[in-house]
C-alpha cells in the first residue's frame, strides 16, 4: 500500500488539478472501509467479485486509468511486471500531460 499513501501524501496537489483517486480493490467491503480509514482523501472501491476489474479489463494488473470528467478514457498505464506501480510524480505528470486542468 506504498502507493496507495504517496498518493494520499500528494493530495493537496491532485486537489490542484481538480483530480480525484479512485482505488479499486478486489478486498471485501470491510477491509477496503479500512483502507479507506488508512487513506481518507482518496475513493476507495471495493470490488471482490471482480466485475468492475472485468469490466475495465485490467485483468487483476495494477492499472492507472486517467478519466476525464465527461467520462473519457485519456491515459492508460498498465506495467508489464505486476510488482510495477506508477508513482504519484507519474500520475500527476500523467494528469499535466493529458488533461487541461489548473495547476
């Protein structure tokens, strides 16, 4: 969950970009409440019967989505090791390349 606290460390600067962190979890209900206690300004959602995980079709991989507000996919990063994870600097940069936002 080192990732998971960069990003929460980061907030003020996805607050910046109008950015929100959606944390998809294949945990149960309970245990992604827990990690939502551990994490308070990001969404955390569980999915433990993996339907949203199909749905996306990330297959389980650790999988940064950038969505803009309309709802359109602008970015994509899927590593090609599981134990690869981007880090927040990534995704900030990520969300200054792709979307129009003040900083």
């Amino acid at each position: 969950m080192i990732e998971l606290g960069e990003l929460e460390a980061n907030r003020e600067e996805f607050a910046k970009r109008h950015t929100r962190i959606v944390a998809v979890s294949s945990d149960n209900q309970e245990d992604s409440q827990k990690t939502k206690e551990q994490f308070p300004s990001l969404v955390v959602v569980a999915d433990s019967d993996a339907k949203l995980i199909a749905a996306a079709e990330v297959g389980g991989a650790p999988t940064t989505i950038l969505i803009d507000k309309q709802g359109t996919v602008r970015a994509l990063y899927r590593p090609s090791l599981v134990i690869s994870r981007f880090s927040a600097k990534d995704v900030l940069g990520m969300v200054d390349k792709n979307l129009n936002v003040v900083k």
